[in-house]
C-alpha cells in the first residue's frame, strides 16, 4: 500500500486518492453514458453506478499495485 497523504497537517490513506480517482473517472463514464441514452438499458441505476465505481476502484488498485 502507498504512504499516508499529508494534507496539511491530515493524514489520510494512500487509497483515498485512489478512491478520489475512480469517483472522478465514474462521473466522467456517467456523464457519456448519459448523453448516450445508455441508461435506458439499465435496470436499477444506483446499483449500475456502485457496480460501475468498484469497477474503476478495482481497475485503478489493479493498474497501480500490481500484486
């Protein structure tokens, strides 16, 4: 795992800001998926979007600590 983030003087985990980046990456993907009309296609949103961000939080930990 990485080093705590200091932020001035707050310490928070490494994987914070991975977690940051998969929530920031997920409103990218939901912005398009939105303007494609992808949603029509889906049965349960909230459940898509939670499935869709542990997606990209997995994918991201995969590419960045490769175990």
């Amino acid at each position: 795992m990485p080093a705590d983030l200091d932020i001035h003087g707050v310490y928070l985990p490494g994987f914070f800001g991975l977690m940051l980046a998969a929530y920031l990456a997920t409103l990218l993907i939901r912005a398009v998926a939105g303007r494609l009309g992808f949603y029509a296609l889906v049965w349960h949103r909230a459940l898509f979007d939670l499935a869709l961000y542990l997606l990209v939080l997995g994918g991201l930990f995969f590419l960045t600590f490769k175990l």
